[in-house]
C-alpha cells in the first residue's frame, strides 16, 4: 500500500470493508469485514510483491510502500445479511 488516501483512513481508523465478487453468473462473492492488525515499513516482501512492471527508479518515484495486515470481524454474502430467516 502506498501513502494515499486508503493508507490515510487506515491510520485514523483501522476497519475497512472488502467486497469479493466470484467470476459467473449471479451474485456470488464475499463481502468482508476488516481490522488493520500490523504494518510494516521496512520488510522483504515489499520486495516479493513489487510489481516488475515498473523499472526501480519508477517505483521509488511514485513513494514508499507499506505491507498491512488485516484480521477478518466478519463475513457475509455479496448480497443480504447473511441471517436466515424465520418462516
């Protein structure tokens, strides 16, 4: 993650929401609720994730980056409350 708006309302709050979405027809996927639980500044997978698209120097242009862990509070259904209902 680099130093942008996400990485910003992440260090004020530390929740976020990830939606899923299953390749087919439908409404398939996953919709997750997330706690920042670590960052890291200086580690080797920053290396290991890098994308080879970008030459180094480009890559150290566009900023720093920050591997973030999260926890999962809860998942639920792409669509609904997960809840059964009561007939």
């Amino acid at each position: 993650m680099r130093q942008r708006l996400t990485y910003q309302n992440l260090r004020s709050n530390p929740y976020a929401s990830y939606l899923f979405r299953e390749r087919g027809p439908g409404y398939s996927g996953i919709r997750l609720h997330l706690k920042k639980i670590n960052e890291e500044t200086e580690s080797p997978l920053i290396s290991e994730i890098t994308r080879k698209s970008l030459t180094p120097e480009e890559d150290r242009a566009k900023g720093p980056k920050y591997p973030v862990h999260f926890s999962i509070e809860k998942k639920f259904p792409r669509i609904g409350s997960g809840e059964q209902k009561d007939e």
